[in-house]
C-alpha cells in the first residue's frame, strides 16, 4: 500500500479495530524501537470491525477473516490439549477465559543499521492467556531461559505458541510465561503475525483452586478481573515483575 493510503490508520487510538503506528505500545521512559506495527481487532469478527479494516487489496477482508478464525480453532484445540494435559476439563480455557476480542498484531521490523543500538520490541510476557505466532523466515524473536536470551530459530510452515501472563497465574504458576523480545538485524526486514487469545474484561481470574496443590504449593496470585491487569499491565509498561507484582499474594 503507498504512504498516503497507510496515513488514515496511523493512530494510537486504542478504541479502533484496525490502526498502525510505531516503536512500542509502552513506554519505558520515552525509549524508542525499531518497529511499525498493525494492530487489529480481529475475532469475533464483526460488521463494526470489518468496516474499519482496509479493503484493498480486494481479498483483504476475506483473508483476514478466514486466517483469524483459523488460528482461532487452533487455539481452541490447543487449549483443550493444555487443559487435558494439567487434569483440568477440557472446555476448562472455553467461555470467558478465552472468548474475549482477539487482537492480532502484525509487527514489521525493517533492516536496522546497527542493532546494537536499539530493539525490536522490549523484553516483555504477553498479557493474556495464549500466543500463536508466525515469524516467516527471519529470525529474530529471542526467550530468556536460566537468565540468557535464546534464539527462537523460525522453522517452515510453524508457529510459535507462547503462554500468557493468565496461563502462569491460572496455574498457579506450574506453566510459566515466558519472558520474550524481538531483535533487528542489518540484512532482511522482518515480518511477525501475533494472534493474543485474550480473557473477556469482566473475566475473574486468580489459580485454579484444581491448580494450588502440593506441586504448585499456595496461591501465589490473588484474584482480580482482567480488566484490572491490563490496566497495571500498562502502568508497568509490560516489564514482567513490574505486573505481576500488583497480582502476587506476598508473603
Ligand atoms: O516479533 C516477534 O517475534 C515477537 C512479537 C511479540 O512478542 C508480540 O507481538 O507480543
Ligand atoms: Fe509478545
């Protein structure tokens, strides 16, 4: 699309179903990234959101609709697996806990002259309850494992899947969100799709009480509605124990 057909979506805007803007939805102290984005509302789909999204190219629309609810029952079967395997029934993560607006972000991160200098995206977990990403061929998404950043190598035809900030509190912190980031290289361009299986805003969410059991010990978070956490998420400005502080039961 050329530069004067983007313009009318650029907004940070949170209230609009289809925008683009630039460097990081959060601000850590005015820093910048290396990286424009999309974000768009894209499940249920709806007349309201259809509206707003662009319909060139032709197929836009119909593409969009079809890869969204795709995605969306794969993250429906996931999460029926993750429920059967924690002992849980398997419509656990069914209903509220996941059947909130899904939000897709597609991150562009063009070649960057010296990646030293800054990220892509800032070290962060997502905020909600389950990931299913596309990253296409060009590395870039890093996890920390045991305090040191590791290259998530893209693999052909795969995603991704990350747990969310709710998964680990849900669990009692058995299935932990793991801390992620996006760097740039000097070479490719690098394209992410990011589908965020969201809880509804007005979801309670706090440990399963099938999940606070020998092996996880007490409840390690207190329970709020989801609505509240992406509020402190915000405040936090996505940094990992910055959240999950105001949620800890602190002993
Ligand atoms: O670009 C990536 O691989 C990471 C994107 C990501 O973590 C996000 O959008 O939450
Ligand atoms: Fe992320």
């Amino acid at each position: 699309m050329p530069a004067e057909e983007k313009l009318p979506y650029l907004s940070d805007d949170q209230s609009k179903h289809f925008r683009v803007s630039s460097s990081t939805p959060y601000d850590r102290n005015g820093d910048r990234y290396w990286l424009d984005y999309l974000k768009i509302n894209c499940h249920p789909v709806t007349d309201e959101h259809v509206r707003e999204w662009p319909n060139k190219p032709e197929s836009f629309r119909s593409s969009l609709a079809e890869y969204s609810a795709t995605v969306h029952e794969l993250a429906q079967t996931l999460l029926r697996l993750i429920a059967e395997g924690l002992g849980l029934d398997d419509g656990f993560f069914a209903g509220d806990l996941s059947g909130g607006s899904t939000q897709m972000n597609v991150n562009y991160y063009p070649s960057c002259p010296d990646p030293s200098l800054t990220l892509g995206l800032l070290p962060h977990c997502d905020r909600h309850l389950l990931t299913v990403l596309s990253q296409g061929d060009v590395a870039g998404l890093q996890a920390r494992h045991g305090g040191r950043w590791l290259l998530v190598r893209p693999v052909p035809g795969a995603f991704v899947v990350n747990l969310g900030h709710q998964m680990e509190i849900i669990t009692n912190g058995l299935l932990a969100s793991v801390e992620h980031r996006a760097v740039t290289n000097t070479d490719a361009a690098r394209l992410s799709v990011v589908t965020l299986i969201m809880p509804k805003m007005e979801c309670r969410i706090g440990p399963a009480p099938e999940m606070v059991n020998e092996a996880t010990g007490p409840a390690k978070f207190r329970e709020f509605e989801f609505s509240e956490f992406m509020k402190a998420y915000s405040a936090a400005a996505a940094s990992r124990e910055d959240v999950l502080y105001y949620f800890r039961i602190h002993q």
